[in-house]
C-alpha cells in the first residue's frame, strides 16, 4: 500500500533554491581560488581521500565545475533527481576529506550532512508527483 503525502509546491521549490546556492557560492570558489582551496585540503586529516581521487588542484576544478552545473540543473528543477546524486558524489568526499577530523569544525560537518539530507530528499521522493 503506498501512501501519498501532500507538500506544497512552494516548500519543494524553496527547498530546492536554498540547498543549490550552496553549491553555486562553494563551486564558484572552487574555480576563483583553487590555491586556498587547495590549502585546506593540505592541512585536512584526512587529505589521503582527495589524493586518492588523483591531484587536489585538478579535483578543485573538476568538483567546482561539477558544483556549478549540477547545481544550476538542480536550481531550476531540471533532472532533479540527477542533478541531486551527483551534488551527493561531490559533497561526500569533499566532507570526508576537508570536515571529518577537524575537531573544531563540527558546524561544517553537520552543515554538510544537513545538506545531505535536502539532497537525499529530491532522490528518494519523485518530486514531480509530490507537487500540490
């Protein structure tokens, strides 16, 4: 049995701008300031994960083009579902690699996570139907 739950459209829509500016501001900053970019992934605890993924100023590139257009897709509601997995991919190794281990940083951690679960929402629901 499936049961169907009414959302406003309007809270779908404000969702969805409010958790794409994130990765439009992050993935414009990638590409304006790889070096300092490139930094923070230098001093992480964890920075094996980047350089695991290959060279950290190509990753920062990579990853801000990736911000940029997926989260342009995501803003106007073009292959939502998509656009959202793919922020995902890029957004769990940036919070493994640059959050986790920084002890004093735990708002960016929790930052990113709820991030995550705005993300998790438009994969998990087909929004298209949810729309009232």
């Amino acid at each position: 049995m499936t049961t169907r739950i009414l959302i406003s459209r309007r809270s779908i829509q404000l969702l969805r701008v409010l958790v794409s500016g994130i990765f439009l501001v992050a993935g414009t900053n990638h590409l304006l300031n790889v070096e300092k970019t490139a930094n923070r992934i230098e001093q992480a605890s964890f920075k094996g994960i980047a350089y695991f993924f290959g060279e950290p100023h190509w990753l920062i590139i990579l990853s801000g083009i990736v911000m940029v257009a997926a989260g342009f897709l995501f803003l106007i509601g073009y292959k939502t579902k998509w656009a959202a997995i793919i922020l995902m991919m890029v957004l769990i190794p940036i919070t493994l690699t640059v959050q986790v281990g920084q002890i004093t940083t735990l708002g960016p951690l929790f930052k990113n996570i709820a991030i995550l679960g705005g993300l998790l929402f438009f994969i998990l629901n087909d929004t298209n139907n949810l729309l009232k």
